[in-house]
C-alpha cells in the first residue's frame, strides 16, 4: 500500500494549500497523474505540492483552480503560501505592500523588487547563495500582483544612475530590465525617475528608503540592513523622509527624462550592436 503523507492543513499556509489541492483532487476522483495530464504538469510535481515539499506557482493554481472547479480557491490561497515563503522579518513589509495606497521608494543600487523583471531578480538574489533559487525568485515575483489589484497603489520610485549602469547578471539581463522600466511610461500609478550623477551630493545620501501611505492609518517608514527590515510610524521620521523624497523628486529628472536617460543607457551601455564586438 502506498504511503500518504498526512498533512496538518494548520501547520502553515503551503500545508493548507496541499491539503486543500489534495481534497479537492480525490473528490473529483482523480489520481496525481491523471491531475498533472490534465494541468500539463508531472503527477510527481502535483505530489511534491500536495505534500508541501514544492512551492505551486500561480498558473499551476489557476489550472487547478479550472480543472477541479474550486472557484478560484487556490489561486487565492497561492497569495498567502508566497508571502509566508519571505524571510521572517520581511514579511511585514510584504503585508504593508499590500496595504498601501501609495508607494514612495528611493533606491541607491538596485530596481525595486516590485519592477524586478525575473531573470534580474535571479541575479540579484543568486549572487551568493543558489539554494532553492527558483521557488525564491517566485516568491520575489509574487508580490508584484499588487499591481493587478482592482485599486492598485500609486507607485513613485526614484533611483539612483548607479542602477542604470551597474550592470547586473549580464547585459541581457540589464537590457531587458531597463526595458522593463520604460514600459510603465505612460502609466500614472507607476512612475520612475532617475537621479543623475549631475546632482552630486542629495537629500538621499543616508541611503535607500521606502514610505508606505494608507487609507486611514499613519503612514510608515522602511530601511533595511543586512537581514533585518526596520520599519517605523515615528512622525518625526516620516516627516523628515518625506522632506527628504520631495528634495529627490525635485532634484530627479522628470518621469519624460528619466525614460529618455533610462532609453539612451540601454542602447550605449548594453546594446545589441555590442555583442558583435570580437
């Protein structure tokens, strides 16, 4: 007789989710594999998910969802099993994200999370460590579907030049980053601008920041460190940083600008004509 693993569907939000895939699999009186041919997935990946051993992705949970007439059940619960995949003490501010009306981040070094396009997210979180590197990747990924809500936040980021031109996985990945960028021109509730290295010293010298506005509760300030997240409501804090990310807008090229910066990098520094260079 073959074993089943029996699950505590309380145990976390990915034993939930694999309890749930299961009862609704044997209530349709179908097998892993015959599931994984209907999803067009394997019957071993439809076990490792159903036994909590394999992080399920949002389309394999849209096709289940479809296949098994769930009414949209696990792709709803797909949400929480990403958040819950964050490290501990990021996890706050993956709810804030969610929370948020508004966005307002400056960044010294890399693209936010939230506009990561998924090859630069594998090279930013691969950079030490490869150990269970897709599912992390899905996981930075997912909190990107803040943007599909059906009142998605305002979201205003300032970057450093740094960003455009430190070149990160390869020129391919930059390229199709930068071009990741200038796809939100023309969309108000995503907005990019650049500081250039013309401004010299700023207002946002003491590093990256992000505030995070909300309907009705006091906006929040987050710094990280290495490992750790910082959040704070102080309004001494909140004050002054917001003193700080109007100085940088201000200092920023416009949102037309910066496209044009972003545009003229990507074709100089990581052009395809330069590929062909011996």
């Amino acid at each position: 007789m073959t074993h089943i693993n029996v699950l505590d569907p309380g145990a976390s939000p990915l034993d939930y989710f694999g309890f749930e895939l299961r009862r609704h699999r044997e209530s349709a009186g179908l097998t892993q594999r015959q599931l994984g041919d209907i999803l067009n997935y394997t019957g071993s990946l439809v076990g490792q998910i159903e036994t909590a051993r394999k992080l399920p992705t949002q389309e394999f949970s849209e096709r289940a969802d479809a296949a098994l007439e769930t009414g949209g059940l696990l792709s709803r619960l797909v949400e929480l099993v990403m958040r819950s995949q964050l490290p501990a003490w990021f996890r706050q501010v993956a709810e804030l994200e969610v929370r948020a009306i508004e966005m307002c981040t400056f960044h010294t070094h890399l693209v936010h999370g939230l506009l990561q396009t998924p090859a630069y997210a594998r090279a930013v979180l691969g950079a030490l460590d490869q150990e269970g590197l897709d599912d992390r990747v899905a996981v930075r990924l997912a909190r990107q579907r803040i943007f599909e809500k059906d009142a998605p936040p305002v979201f205003w980021t300032v970057v450093s030049e740094t960003v455009l031109r430190q070149e990160v996985g390869n020129r391919e990945v930059m390229r199709e980053q930068l071009a990741h960028l200038l796809s939100f021109e023309g969309n108000p509730r995503i907005n990019v601008q650049v500081l250039p290295f013309s401004v010299g010293a700023h207002a946002g010298s003491q590093g990256s920041f992000d505030l995070f506005r909300f309907m009705n509760d006091p906006s929040i300030l987050y710094t990280e460190g290495y490992g750790s997240g910082h959040p704070t409501a102080d309004p001494d804090t909140i004050g002054d940083c917001s003193l700080r990310y109007d100085h940088l807008q201000a200092a920023a090229l416009s949102i037309r600008d910066s496209a044009e910066l972003i545009r003229q990098v990507m074709e100089e520094r990581y052009g395809e004509q330069r590929d062909s260079l011996a």
